[in-house]
C-alpha cells in the first residue's frame, strides 16, 4: 500500500493528473472513503488529464458519467445513492466490467462487491486540513498500475 500526504485540492489534482497517463482500456479503479474525501476532485482530474470528453450517452447519467477518450469510453460511477444490490443490474455495471472496453472509476467501491478481481483500490481520508491517499492493487495489472503512479507521485509535488 503507497500511503502520501495531499496537502490540499492541488496535490489532489495533481495525483489524479500523474495517474492518467498508465490508464487504458480495462483498467478498473474502486474509490473509498468518506464524503468530502475527494474521490470526485481525484476522479475528475484523472478524467481531464485524460483528455476525455463528456459523451453524456449513457441512459443512466445520474449514476454513470460517461467520457470518451478517442475510441474508449471511460465511466465515472457513484454508488453513493445506490440502496440495494438489485439497482446495480438496471446500471449494467457488470457489463461494463465484463465488456472490459472502457476505464471505470468507481466511487464508494466498499458499498457493494461489484469490482473485478483486480482493481486499484484507492482509499482517501481527510487528515486536517488536507488528505490522505492510500492505494494498492489487488491483482497483477492492478499492482502494475499502482507501482507507476507511486514511482511518479514522487515527482509531482503530490506528496
Ligand atoms: N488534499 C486536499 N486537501 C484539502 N481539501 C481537498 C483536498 N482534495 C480535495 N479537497 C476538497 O475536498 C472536497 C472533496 O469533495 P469531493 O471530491 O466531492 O469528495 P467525495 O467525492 O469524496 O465526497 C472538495 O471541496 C475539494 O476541493
Ligand atoms: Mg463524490
């Protein structure tokens, strides 16, 4: 697990712009942490260093914010408002996963046990006045991924 301190909103824009560039088609990422965290600030600066568009296809909009990098779409998911398991069929997570086409970001990953086996798993915390990011893989693309973005979260003055 690489534990760094994000001393403000910047660091956590500039963690989730560092993150970007090792992302590809079927990369899932699970977000966890309480509300305030900054999952969503994280999310969204991954999805603009992406270079990624907002599509605004997807019939389930209000759960799924879906971007388009190029050919590949890639999914912002919140499961905040999600109450029971059976909701998540009417947002066709399992397809999206199973499909393997886009890059998924899942926030509230620990609500329900709807992440493939191997994801990055990103946990933030806020301590004082800033945050803690912790991450992991729990796979072998997964661990893959989490060993670049710690090699460079170095050089990014995100911690
Ligand atoms: N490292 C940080 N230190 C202090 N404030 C931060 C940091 N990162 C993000 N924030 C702020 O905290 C809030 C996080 O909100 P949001 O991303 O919506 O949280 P979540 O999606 O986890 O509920 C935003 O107001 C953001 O500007
Ligand atoms: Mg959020």
């Amino acid at each position: 697990m690489t534990s760094v301190e994000l001393a403000d909103a910047d660091a956590t824009a500039a963690a989730g712009r560092a993150l970007a560039p090792f992302l590809s088609a079927g990369c899932a990422i699970g977000l966890i942490g309480d509300l305030g965290a900054g999952k969503t600030a994280l999310v969204q600066a991954v999805v603009a260093a992406l270079g990624a568009t907002d599509s605004a296809t997807s019939p389930t909009f209000t759960l799924i914010n879906e971007y388009r990098r190029g050919q590949v779409p890639v999914y912002h998911v919140d499961l905040y408002r999600i109450e029971r398991a059976v909701e998540l069929d009417e947002i066709g997570l399992d397809e999206i996963f199973a499909r393997g086409d886009g890059i998924v970001l899942v926030e509230w990953a620990d609500r329900f046990d709807v992440m493939p086996r191997d994801h990055l798993r990103i946990h933030l915390e806020i301590e004082g006045s800033g945050r803690r990011l912790g991450f992991s893989g729990t796979g072998p693309r997964s661990a893959a991924l989490a060993a670049s973005w710690t090699a460079v979260l170095g050089t990014t003055g995100a911690c």
